[in-house]
C-alpha cells in the first residue's frame, strides 16, 4: 500500500506530496510556496523591528509573524527529514493493511479511521475560514492595512500600486502557508490515533492467552507474538515522539506568549470587527494546542491500560515459565508510552491546564499595569 493511499494519513500526506515536501523534490513548487512564504517572514520581521504603531497593531504583527515563522520551522523540519517521515508513513501503511485483515479489530480502525480523516479535513476547513479573516480583516479596519504587516526598506507599502501588488501577494501566500501549517497537527493526530488502534489489538490478543491454555505451546507462541507487538508499539510511539517533540517545544514557547497578549488586546479593543478576528486567532490557538495535548494524553491513558487487559485475564492458571513473561508485559506497561515537549515533559491535558493557567495569570498582571 502506497502512503498516500493509506487511508488514516493519505489527506495529509496528499497535501505534503501537493508541494512536494515529501519523496522527489520539485523546485518549482517551492518558488510558489515555501521560499515567498518565508520572504514574507523576513518582512514581518523587519516590521516589527521599525514598529512605530500602537499596542494593538504591534500585537497582531507579532501574532502573524510568530505563527508564519512556527509555519515555516515546521515545513523545514519536515523537508530536512523528509527520509525519515517516508519511512515513518511506510510502517504506518503496512501495518494499517495487516490490520484490515484481522475481523476482531477492523470496526475499532475504520472509526478511528473516519475520525482521522474527518479531524483532517476539518482542520484543513477550519484554517482556511480563519485564513479567509486574515485577508478580509483589512477591509473592515480603518485607512489601509495590510493582512499580514511587512517592511520593505526604502519601499513605502502602503502606497499605491505597492499596496495592491502586496495584498495580492499576501492573499495567495495565505493557501501554501496554510497547507504548511495544518497538515503538521494533523499528522499528529491522525498518527497518535492509529497508535489506539494497535493498543486496543493487543488489549484484544492478550485478552484472547485464555483460548490456548489446553496448548502450552501455542500459548508460549502467541504470548511471544505478544511481547513482539508491545514493543512494536512502543519503537512507533517513541518514532512518532521524534518526528514531533521539538515541534511541541516551539509550541509551548510561543503558546502562553501569543495568548496572554491576544487576550490582553481584546480586553482593550473596541471595534466589534477587531475583537471578532481576535477572537477567531484565539479559537486557532487553543484547538491546534489542544489536539496535541488530548490525543497525546489519550495515548498515555490508553497504555496503562495494557496491564489491566493482562492482569483481569485467566493468567494464575498458566504454567510458572508463562506467568514469568507475563509479568514482564505487566511490568513493562506500568511505563506509559508518551509523547514529550522537547524529550522532557508528558504532553498530558493536566500540563495543557497549567500552560492555561500560566498564561491567564500573565495576561492578568500585564492588565493590571496597562491600568
């Protein structure tokens, strides 16, 4: 099975194989993607290095030039370990086609399956509506503005025909950069719940040892099968936490940051159109952040409870050699399997509630000294 005809990762994979950022490299689809969307943010930089404008104003620059510049880190980080993906996509696909096959696990992988693809393309609905506000914002603010604000030494942007040229520009850049930021979470996703599905088919297997107990050495076998595909699981998860913890890092530094002062600029907005558009930046940031977290503490739910699928099982009535091997699998899945920020802290929604906390405590106190 090809990878993008695997059908948990084949939307995301389709859109990466679209601009060429995965198998052979095409150049010119990164003339008309990725290179202009990273000259835009070398523009947004240089805007905020001259930004003589008000708080809100330099807000909304910093919020667009950290979410182009996450964009653009994301879409590197894919392309440089473009090998890596490949092969992570290839085990993906084959075990996806060995688990077809088996009647008991096949209604667990197409629901997972249609909630993969269905978060997919939500995902990829819900940035382009919110893309659609970036460029339409303008068009309700007073005097001219550009959706995403650049400098260009020496070039007055605002003044005709640059303005028009540069809005243009802007508008068409906002497809590739959306392609090169929602696919990633997406992957994320879809990956960690294809992780359930082969957790929930070993839960089944060693839910079944009770089945070869008049047969030792059949049951010796399947427990060794087993042992095998537990830490099959475990080398796909800790593969995953590698294409995605650094990633996860870039987004736990810049999370509280952009929040506490989105929300800080909507406490003092008084246009009904502005305080709108914040609040759609927000609603971005909070589902992108919170399918990292909730699925990753699904994932490391989801593992413990190995243990208890061995543990309730009819195992004291085996032989002493088979009781042994199953307290190893016991042993080894009091271990969760996690996906880390930085290879240092449990993506867990208890740590998702504290990044909250933290950045509501902060905007609190920038309020209380704006006041």
């Amino acid at each position: 099975m090809l990878i993008e005809e695997c059908p948990i990762i084949s939307v995301n994979v389709k859109v990466w194989l679209f601009w060429s950022y995965l198998r052979q490299p095409r150049p010119f689809r990164f003339l008309v993607g990725c290179i202009p969307v990273a000259i835009l943010n070398v523009g947004q930089f240089a805007k905020l290095y001259y930004s003589t404008g008000d708080m809100s104003e330099l807000i909304i620059n910093g919020y667009f030039t950290v979410l182009y510049f996450n964009l653009i880190l994301r879409t590197a980080f894919l392309v440089i370990n473009r090998r890596k993906f490949e092969t992570f996509f290839e085990g993906v696909a084959r075990e996806y086609e060995s688990l077809e096959k088996n009647d008991e696990i096949r209604a667990t992988l197409e629901r997972h399956t249609g909630r993969g693809r269905m978060l997919s393309i939500s995902n990829l609905w819900l940035g382009a509506f919110i893309s659609g506000c970036f460029v339409t914002y303008p068009l309700f603010a007073p005097g001219r503005v550009l959706p995403y604000g650049v400098s260009i030494p020496g070039v007055d942007v605002l003044a005709s025909p640059t303005y028009e040229i540069l809005f243009v520009l802007q508008v068409y850049l906002t497809v590739p950069a959306c392609c090169m930021y929602i696919p990633f979470t997406s992957f994320y996703a879809t990956c960690t719940l294809f992780a359930l599905v082969q957790i929930e088919a070993l839960k089944q297997r060693l839910g079944r040892l009770h089945a070869f107990q008049a047969d030792p050495r059949a049951l010796f076998r399947e427990l060794k099968e087993c042992l095998k595909y537990h830490n099959q699981i475990i080398q796909y998860v800790n593969d995953q936490n590698s294409l995605v913890t650094y990633i996860c890092l870039l987004e736990f530094l810049s999370f509280g940051m952009m929040l506490c002062a989105l929300l800080f600029l909507l406490s003092i907005s008084n246009q009904l159109a502005q305080m709108i558009m914040i609040g759609s930046y927000i609603f971005m940031i909070l589902s992108q952040m919170f399918a990292f977290y909730w699925h990753a503490n699904e994932v490391l739910e989801q593992s413990l409870g190995i243990c208890d699928a061995v543990y309730n099982g009819s195992w004291p009535n085996f032989d002493e050699n088979i009781r042994r091997n199953i307290i190893l699998i016991i042993a080894r899945a009091q271990r969760p399997m996690t996906i880390k920020v930085g290879n240092m802290y449990p993506m867990t929604l208890e740590m998702f509630q504290k990044l909250l906390n933290v950045s509501y405590s902060y905007f609190t106190l920038l309020r209380r000294v704006y006041n």
